[in-house]
C-alpha cells in the first residue's frame, strides 16, 4: 500500500529539484522554529512557575546580547528564504529566447492545446524532452489555472489577456494536467496529459494529422478579415506596417484617447497586438489616424492566436497582396487617411 504513496508528485523538469529543495528547507525551519518555541514555553511555565503564595520572583532587566540574537537570526533565515525563492522564481518566470511556442486555451471545463506547427490538442500537451516549451495562455471565460505538479510550475489563465509559463521537461513520461482555480460545477473534471516525448517520437507524432501551421491559419484569417485592406504595407498603406514589429517598441500618438508626448512608445508583443484588434483605439500609432473598426466578437481567442502568430512571422516585403476587391470598412470611407510624418 506504501509503495504507491508519494510525498511529492515525480520530479520531471529543470526548476522541480530547486523548488522541493527551497520548499524542504522553509518546512523543515519551520517544524525546528516550532519545536523550540514549544519546548521554551513548557520550560519556562515548569521552571518560572509561581511556587507559593507568597512567592514573589526578582525583577528581570533582560538580556542586550540575548535580544540581538533573536532579533538577527530570525532575520538572516528570513533573507535566506526571500533571496533563494527570488532565484528560483527568476529561474521559473524568464523563459529561454529559444523556447518552443504552444498556445492553450481555457474554457469551462477544458483545455484547448495549438502547437505552431498545427497540430491541436484537448485536454493533452505533447511536449519533447530536453528542451524549453513557453505555454502562452488565455481564457474564454472565467479565471482557470494551468498547473502541472509534476513540473512545479502553474499559471493563472486570466480572460482578455494573456500570461505565460515555460518548463523543460527532463523525464518521458505522462504527467497529469489541472486546472487548480476553481471555475464551475465541472472544475474537478477540467483534467489533462501532459505527454513528454522523445526529440524523434514527438516529431513523428507532430507529422501524423497535423494541420495546416498556425501562422498559415492566421494569414488566411488575416486576408478573410481584410487586414490587408488597409496593412498593405506599400505607399498606399491606410494603416501601419506590421511587418517586423513583433518585439519592436512602436511610437503612439494617442493612448485610451489621450494624446500623449512625441516619442512615447510602447511594446509590441503578444498582449500589444491582441489589444490592437480587439481595441483598436486603446493604443494609436503615431502618424497614423484613428480608423480601424474593432474586430471584438467577430473573431475567437483561438483566431486571435492565429492572426498573432502570422505577425509574429511577418518579416519584411511578406505582406499578402490583396487579391479581389473588398469594400473598405466604413469607418475608412468616412475618414480620409492622415499621412504619415
């Protein structure tokens, strides 16, 4: 029966031996730290304890040395524990630049898996041995948590915006997937495999029945919306080049409808770029007019993926040509383009 009783889920990533140990060490001070404190107390109620009526005991002036050493060597364990846990979150919040992308959505009660090269998943992550996997996350619906135990490492999955989490698994294997925030009468069954594999068997497996990659999917969305109407990326252009502009710091000329100082810029990555569609005014590109419709409700969180993923991808002079005659949103009709400074 003991056999099957683990104190720890498996150790299976990079960062699992780290936290254990960190988390061993906070245990293990504070079992010692109780301990002594609880022998003290029966000690000193045995020792001081009033022995007669008319017992009255000498007056105590306390101890100078004594009250610095309980007053530093609380503090040293505590900078201890603060500096060793600011290591090991460091180590679990910056992912590698080399990172291998995967997309999940939460809904209730499941977990929607896309890896870039098409390949889609529910309630299951396929993920190769030996090397770092970045999860972008976000929600259709409530506040889910992406937790993996065996992993040490989970994230919250907020709706409308994204976060992020990344592991390196470092033992094949099939690891249990949870949503550990409560989120719905069905939140205990909101259950998943975290399959890790081999380099070679994960390559196969990403070959058989995988569809179109993500960022093909997102540039036919991106024609279908006619992006391409206005992101033309030529002189004609009604709008703003999005080739290279992932990880770029973009100058805006307005913010929530505010002008804002010349030369203010902000940051375009995944969370810019879903805000621009969904919110096209929030963020205004300097030199460029306030035009674009929103596209909120007309597109899904997992078509948001998409499209992002095909900016991401858009390197110079790879903006599609627009290929039929498609009328121009109405908000363009009425208002003629400002050119760019």
């Amino acid at each position: 029966m003991f056999e099957e009783f683990k104190w720890f889920p498996d150790q299976a990533s990079t960062v699992a031996p780290e936290v254990d140990m960190l988390t061993l060490f906070i245990v293990v001070v504070t079992v010692l730290i109780t301990i002594m404190v609880g022998v003290l107390t029966v000690g000193f109620a045995v020792a001081f304890r009033r022995k007669s009526e008319s017992y009255v005991p000498a007056p105590w002036f306390g101890c100078v040395p004594l009250e610095i050493f309980w007053t530093l060597i609380p503090v040293l364990i505590c900078l201890v524990m603060f500096s060793w846990g600011v290591k090991v979150y460091s180590s679990i919040v910056v992912p590698p630049a080399d990172a291998l992308d995967i997309y999940a959505v939460g809904r209730q009660w499941m977990w929607k898996i896309q890896h870039p090269e098409g390949q889609r998943e529910i309630n299951a992550l396929h993920v190769p041995i030996g090397r770092p996997v970045k999860v972008t996350l976000t929600s259709e619906d409530v506040i889910h948590c992406f937790s993996i135990p065996a992993f040490r490492v989970k994230q919250d999955v907020v709706p409308g915006r994204y976060t992020s989490m990344w592991f390196q698994a470092t033992k094949a294997g099939t690891y249990n997937l949870f949503c550990s925030e409560y989120c719905g009468t069905e939140h205990s069954r909101m259950i998943g495999k975290v399959i890790v594999m081999e380099e070679a068997d994960y390559q196969k497996w990403l070959s058989e029945g995988a569809e179109s990659g993500q960022a093909l999917q997102g540039r036919k969305l991106y024609t279908k919306l006619q992006c391409v109407t206005c992101h033309t990326g030529n002189a004609e252009a009604k709008a703003p080049n999005l080739e290279g502009i992932y990880r770029k710091h973009i100058p805006v000329s307005l913010i929530d409808g505010m002008k804002v100082k010349d030369g203010t810029k902000v940051f375009a990555d995944d969370a810019y770029i879903r805000e621009s569609i969904l919110y096209p005014n929030a963020k205004v590109a300097a030199g460029w007019e306030s035009i674009m419709p929103t596209y909120q409700g007309l597109v899904t969180e997992e078509e948001l993926l998409q499209v992002i993923a095909y900016i991401k991808s858009l390197n110079q002079g790879q903006t599609p040509p627009r290929t039929e005659e498609t009328p121009t949103p109405a908000t363009i009709q009425n208002n003629p383009t400002k050119e760019v400074k």
